[in-house]
C-alpha cells in the first residue's frame, strides 16, 4: 500500500513538467533502489545501472541530463563513468557519491569534470537539493536547446585550489 502511494506522488509530481532524465550508477543494491525512488518521487526519469562498464556503454546509445555515479572503492572505480560522461557531452553535471570520504579520488574527480563529492548517505531532502542545483536552479542554455548548469573550470586552478573547493563541496 506505502509502495502504491509513493508511485501515485511520484506521477503526480512529474505529471505537470517535462521528465529530466538521470542516469545513476551504483552497484550497491540497497542504495540503488533507494536513490532510485527518491528520484522518481521527485519526478525525474531515472535509470539505474549496477555496473560502471553498463554505465558508460549507456553513456554511449543515450543521452542524460545528468550522471550521478558511486565512487567505489578508494581505486575510483566511477572513474570511468566520468571519463565517458565528459567524453559524451562535457555539459552533462556528473555527481559522485561515496561512503568514505578520499581526498585524493575527491580532487581527481573534481578536476576530471564531476561538479559534486558527497559522501553518502543522503536523506531525500539532500538528494533533492543536490539535484535540483544542478537541474532547476542554475540552467543556462546551450545550442540544442538542452539546459546545463555551468561547468567549473578547475584547470587554470593550483592543487591548493582546487583542494580547497573539493573540500567545500564534499562537506
């Protein structure tokens, strides 16, 4: 029944606007679903992926609004997700997620193209928020008609910087 009324919410949440679609990368089963349903009930299309190597061939045949991927281990393991994710379409805000913060794979996934750190776990408040900076808040619009936030640049940036920054956005 619970089940029944979040899927009616999430409809009529979305039915008025155009459904934004979300790619999201996890191969933690219980944070995939989730995060899944917390994003459906806020109204946006998601496709959950639980393999990277599934992601980034996705990231091949589809087109997203925006990428949340999990770090994995302290190896980085979402590298790949954000590397095909910027290859595809620079515009495209990638999010990485993690359970244990790492300032080294945090630094190499700001200035590899991710526009988020955030260690998990989220409450769906957060999630809300998060999403919506990167989706409603801060659009601006690029030839194609698709809207994108602004991309940080972090390459003109020295490493204390972009440390830094890395450090505001993971807190």
């Amino acid at each position: 029944m619970a089940k029944k009324q979040w899927e009616d919410k999430s409809r009529k949440a979305s039915s008025d606007e155009q459904w934004l679609k979300l790619l999201l990368v996890d191969e933690d089963a219980n944070d995939r679903e989730h995060y899944s349903e917390v994003l459906r009930y806020l109204g946006y299309e998601v496709r959950p992926v639980d393999s990277y190597a599934k992601a980034a061939a996705a990231l091949g045949r589809e087109r997203f609004d925006l990428v949340i991927v999990e770090q994995g281990s302290s190896g980085f393991e979402g590298r790949s997700v954000l590397t095909r994710a910027v290859e595809v379409d620079r515009h495209v805000p990638v999010l990485v997620l993690t359970r244990e913060m790492d300032a080294d794979c945090c630094i190499e996934a700001l200035n590899s193209g991710a526009r988020e750190y955030v260690q998990k776990p989220l409450t769906a408040a957060e999630v809300r928020e998060l999403v919506s900076d990167y989706l409603n808040d801060s659009m601006g619009t690029f030839s194609g008609g698709r809207n994108y936030p602004h991309q940080r640049d972090f390459a003109g940036a020295n490493r204390a910087e972009a440390e830094a920054e890395s450090w505001r956005k993971a807190s």
